[in-house]
C-alpha cells in the first residue's frame, strides 16, 4: 500500500529517538508519543525512526512497541493461534516469504475493507436480533460521540459501527470462553 509522504512532500517524517526514550518530530520540532506515531499511521503519512545517537533505522522496532502496546491495552487484534503460528515460521525455510506474505494480504485485505464490512453489517444486522445490534451500534455511537466527540471524525460511520461490533463481539468471546473453562 502506498503510503503518503509528509506534509511538505520532501519523504517520510523523521522522528529521532533518544536514549531516554523521548521521540522528537524534527518536521514540527516537538517531542511526541507512541500514540502520535500510531495516529500517523492510521493517516497513512510516511515517517522513519532514527536513532538519535547511530542515525540507525529503527522504525521496525518501534512500529512493533506500538502494536505490543495496543494488544496490551484490550485492543488485542492478533489471535493466540496466529501468534503461535508467526512465531513458529522464524528460523523456517519460508521465513524469507513470511513478510512479503503478510504485507500483500494486509493490502489486499484493505483493499476489500469496505466489502467486507458491509457483508460483516449484513450478516449481523439481518438476522434475528438485526434490530437490538442496529440499536446496539446506534446506542454505541452516541455514548462514544459525547464522551469522546473529538473521536467522532476520525472514522467513517460504518466503521465506527463494524469496530463496535467486533469489540462486542470480542467480550462476548470472552465471556463464554470464560464461561466454558469453569
């Protein structure tokens, strides 16, 4: 997936780590969090991670500590199994095709994103109880809007629901996962 360059259009942002773990923007001239990573990356604008001291690239690294925060935050995403099974590929003869693999089907994925979504919406929102989930996501999406009206923008309305949902969905997973091992 392209990404888009910075603001003046010059390439990626480049953000200096330092030893003491502060990130500087050194296009805005501030120092920054992982969160304000993460929001660039969800605005598809290009940045690199520099070590401040060896000029090293580091924006695996850091790209990394941002997903590890986020799974750690309730916000988990990747699947135990799927961990399992990454983790299982290093050191295998098709370690080399894992990255490639993984980058080409999360493109592709998003390509089909907003397909997806809707068959997602469909699927839930027709059957039986099409009309408590309907509520359900309206319901969400108004609690979220005047506890966090600066959220509202960020995404379009049939993602916002279909994020909803799927965390529903995830603490309902929860529960009877629960449920079942007691």
């Amino acid at each position: 997936m392209a990404r888009a360059a910075s603001k003046n259009g010059d390439g990626p942002v480049i953000i200096k780590k330092y030893a003491n773990r502060r990130l500087y923007n050194t296009q805005s001239s501030k120092y920054i969090t992982l969160d304000f990573l993460a929001d660039l990356t969800r605005k598809e604008i290009d940045f690199k991670v520099l070590d401040a001291k060896t000029n090293e690239d580091i924006t695996h690294g850091v790209l990394t500590q941002i997903i590890m925060e986020e799974e750690n935050s309730g916000q988990q995403m990747l699947p135990v199994g799927f961990l399992r099974q990454l983790i299982a590929m290093y050191g295998d003869s098709m370690q080399g095709m894992v990255p490639q693999f993984l980058e080409s089907s999360m493109d592709n994925f998003r390509k089909n994103q907003k397909q997806v979504q809707e068959v997602i919406e469909t699927a839930i929102t027709s059957g039986p109880f099409g009309h408590i989930a309907k509520q359900n996501i309206e319901f969400m999406r108004s609690a979220r809007e005047a506890l966090m009206p600066n959220l509202a923008v960020k995404k379009p309305e049939k993602a916002e629901s279909i994020d909803d949902l799927k965390k529903q969905m995830a603490d309902l997973q929860a529960k009877i996962d629960k449920l079942s091992a007691d």
